[in-house]
C-alpha cells in the first residue's frame, strides 16, 4: 500500500508492506541518523517524533504514520548542531552511537519540561541508553545548554522591550 | 518474528469487530510486546482512528479509553485528582518517556500480562472494562476469562473515596519489575475494606480483600501480622529474576510500607 506523510517538513510518498517497520522506512528515505540498537524496544536509540511526541520507530508500522507528521534529527540539523557543541565540550560521549536517538529526547524534553530539576531530567530520559559512559557528562552538557537557551531567550525579551 | 498481510484502520468500531472474528486477525495497540512475539498475522486491525483515546470524567467515573498511553495516564489530572500519584507511580518506571507515548492502556490490560504494572494497579481500584460485544464487567473478572474476540474500548474507574498506593521493585531502572504492589482502602457499604493486588509474582496480578479496621492506633505487631496474613495469601513462582521466596518477602514489605504510608497520612 502506498503511504503518505510529513517528513521533516516535506510531503513524502512510500510504498509499504502491512508489516514494514517505520524505522526501516525512515532510512530507506534517507533518514539514517534512525538506527536499531537493541531489537527489545528499550534502547531509545530509534527514537523519533510523530506528530511532535518521542516514540520508538522500531515499534510502529509504517502504514499506521499515513497523514501524520514525523520528525528526525535530520529536520533539526540546527538545533541538533548547537546541542552536539555542548555535548563535545563536556567531552560527554565515546562512541557516539546512541547519539541521535538521545539528541531527539534531549530537544523533545527542551519543548515539554519547564526549568526541570536533575531528577526530572532523568526521569525524563530513561528510556535513552548509553553503554559507553555513566551519563555524567550528557547531564552536564544539558543543563549548559538549557541554561545558554533561557540566557538567548531572555536576551531576545529584553530586546522587544528596548 | 510477527509477519502481516494487511493492516486496517478501522473506520467503525463495528468494522474492528467484524474482522476480529477471523481466527488470523489481531488488534494492536501500541505493538510493543505484540512485535516481540511470533505470529503470523492475516488482518492487523488499528483502533487508532476510533477516538479510544480520550480520558473523561463524569461525577462517577473516569473512562479511560482503550486507545489512551500509558503517559497519558502518568499525566491526567483527572486521575491525579482522584487517587493521586499512585497511578503515575505505576507507569513512571516504565522503560522511557518515547515508550509510554506508545504503548496503550488498553494493551496492557488486554494482554493480562504478568509483569504490568498497570493491570496491578488498576486491579486493586473499583475498575471494570468496557467491551463492544461484552458489556462492562469487573476488572477482576475479565483478567481471569481466556481471551476471545472481543474489543476492549474503554477502561472505567469509579470514584468512591479511596486511597490508593503503588510500589515496585527493579532491579535495575526501567526493566521489569520484580514485584508489584497495590494497596486501597476504603468505605464498602459502611465498613472499611483494604484491597490488596500482587504482581509480578511472576504471574499477573490477583487480588486480595479484607474487611479491617486499621487505624494509628493499630499496634506494629498486629501490622505486620496483617502484612504477612497478605503476602502468604498469594501463589508465588520463580525466573530469571527473582525466587518465589523472595518475592513472598518482597510482598509483605511492599504491602507493610503501603498501609503505613495510608495510616500516616490519616483518614
């Protein structure tokens, strides 16, 4: 059957089996930041937003996103770019592996979460593992990162009002 | 593995139904254990496109749709209003976030899975489901019928006073749990009655209820009395994860620190 639905912005045609798998799907469009780490879907590392919610690719049929909207790390180059320097400076990850599936939690949290404590943080990305490293850093880089965000949002209020 | 020929997005519930009846048709929900599984699948049926997914709130009862994730539940405030965080607690410590925006409440009750931490919860609190064909039957009863094909829609809970505690053991975060435990106590038809639902044990949830006063008044001794007249009231089974004796002891801490939590905070 052919499916069709937003990727990344952009209106997307695929033809589709009952059973194809939306992770599959994904990178056969070109979206290979989207990767299978555990095949028990837990690992978080296939992680992508339908209709601006995290969810597991690895878990959702295709034919079930016709008319929905997805997004990937590929539609939030930018953000996803400003979020890495913080990581690389914290010197947070190793190999790395994990990264696109944590980077999608980490922005989707940014949107959800309020000023979150560390605990909420974690809470929050739970479902996201690393097996290189003990997550020290990747706290470190995102409360960094939050922090520069509200510093650029308030920079921009204070403009308006000037 | 799990193949399918077709997928449907059922238009009615009428239409879920009807193709239902196949012996090779399945209904989804969030797919999560359902992937997992082998199966060869003529028919998936979606109820996504139902509005099954909605929690409402009536001056009785909350509905919740067979079709609502499990992070919707962690976030109503319509269910914090009435019991608390103890449904939250239930389904925080499942897997992550991107998780519990997929899997279904209807799914994991459906499933009558052995490690829910749902089915646990929601056993021990005056619940009953709502099935198309089937009408609305108490929870307790459904989880004890073998599964036919029927279509679960919606999952009610009524709103008599009631306090509500949930507790779990991991061995690590976000796996799953060791031991569930939920403990509600409340006023039936004029006399107290403490509820008591084991999960995990490995088998799936059951329940256990008894007409006791407790208050602050009540000793320790007799407490802990009570705890163990609970905990040796379940059949236990071993795995990969934990002995039967050790959940039997797991059961009575559980249930232990659940009464003392209720009697400390007063009723």
């Amino acid at each position: 059957m052919e499916i069709q639905f937003r990727l990344n912005g952009k209106q997307v045609a695929a033809e589709v089996a009952g059973d194809s798998i939306l992770l599959d799907v994904l990178r056969k469009l070109g979206c290979v930041s989207v990767k299978c780490g555990c095949e028990t879907t837990n690992c978080g590392l296939c992680t992508v937003w339908i209709n601006n919610k995290t969810r597991l690719s690895c878990s959702v049929l295709a034919a079930g996103v016709d008319g929905q909207e997805v997004t990937t790390l590929e539609g939030l180059q930018e953000e996803a770019a400003e979020f890495g320097r913080f990581l690389a400076e914290e010197g947070a990850e190793q190999c790395g592996f994990c990264s696109p599936g944590f980077i999608m939690s980490v922005l989707a949290m940014v949107r959800e979460l309020d000023n979150p404590t560390i605990g909420e943080m974690k809470e929050y990305l739970a479902g996201n593992l690393c097996r290189c490293t003990g997550y020290m850093g990747q706290l470190r880089a995102i409360q960094k990162y939050m922090k520069a965000k509200r510093m650029q949002f308030q920079a921009a209020g204070e403009e308006v009002q000037a | 593995m799990l193949t399918i020929q077709n997928y449907v997005k059922a238009k009615t519930l009428e239409e879920a139904y009807e193709l239902n009846q196949a012996r090779n048709s399945r209904v989804m929900g969030g797919m999560m254990w359902l992937r997992l599984g082998n199966a060869n699948v003529k028919t998936m049926i979606d109820l996504s496109g139902l509005g099954l997914d909605q929690i409402e709130e009536t001056d009785h009862v909350i509905k919740i749709g067979a079709m609502c994730t499990l992070r919707q539940l962690e976030q109503s405030e319509e269910i914090k209003a009435y019991c608390g965080d103890a449904l939250a607690e239930a389904v925080r410590h499942i897997v992550g976030v991107q998780f519990r925006n997929q899997a279904t409440v209807g799914g994991s009750i459906y499933g009558r899975y052995g490690f829910s931490d749902v089915l646990t919860c929601l056993l021990a609190m005056d619940t009953f489901v709502e099935l198309y064909d089937g009408g609305t039957v108490r929870l307790r009863e459904f989880i004890e019928r073998k599964k036919d094909k029927d279509i679960l829609l919606s999952i009610i809970i009524r709103k008599n006073p009631r306090k509500v505690r949930y507790l779990s053991v991991r061995r690590t975060k976000t796996d799953f749990p060791v031991l569930t435990c939920a403990v509600v106590t409340g006023e039936v038809h004029g006399k107290e009655c403490w509820y008591f639902s084991i999960g995990a044990r490995p088998m799936h949830a059951a329940l256990i209820e008894k007409e006791w006063r407790i208050s602050a008044e009540t000793t320790k001794e007799q407490l802990e009395a009570y705890a163990k007249e609970v905990a040796d009231g379940f059949r236990y089974g071993s795995n990969m994860r934990a002995s039967s004796r050790y959940r039997k002891h797991l059961a009575q801490v559980l249930v232990m620190r659940a009464m003392e939590s209720i009697i400390t905070e007063g009723r």
